[in-house]
C-alpha cells in the first residue's frame, strides 16, 4: 500500500515594529521562542519597517501581536 504525504505549509507571520536595538531584539525574540510553538524568529532592526518574521506559527497572528505589544513594543501585520 502506497502512503501519501501531504505535506503542511508553515505558516509564517511578517510583522511591523519598532524593535530597534540589539538587545531589545534579542530580548523579544528569547521571549517569543520561550512562550509559543514557532521554528524560527527573526527581527530585521536595519530594515525601516523593523521587521518581525515568525516560521512556522501555531498560533494566530494577533497573539503575536498582542504579545509583542506586552513586551511594550508596536507590533502589526506588514501588508
């Protein structure tokens, strides 16, 4: 009997911020890989819009939001 794999997309959140330090950075990501399931998480702090990018969420974006917010920075989706 032959399988069939399906494979599943990551779902992946591009955010605008206004992370803007080193250490911050770090301190965001550390914090957001510690709280939900993700693979990866990145914060461009070069790029103008400070760019959030989170791989392969299993959680909804506006937790991310909400969260980023707590962390007392401005989060949003990058359209």
């Amino acid at each position: 009997m032959q399988r069939h794999f399906t494979p599943t997309l990551a779902r992946i959140g591009i955010f605008r911020t206004n992370i803007g330090t080193m250490h911050a950075r770090k301190r965001v990501i550390s914090a957001i890989c510690n709280t939900f399931e993700v693979a990866s998480c990145n914060v461009d702090i070069e790029d103008c819009d400070k760019v959030l990018r989170v791989v392969d969420m299993r959680v909804d974006e506006r937790s991310i939001i909400q969260f980023v917010q707590q962390q007392g920075f401005e989060c949003e989706v990058l359209e």
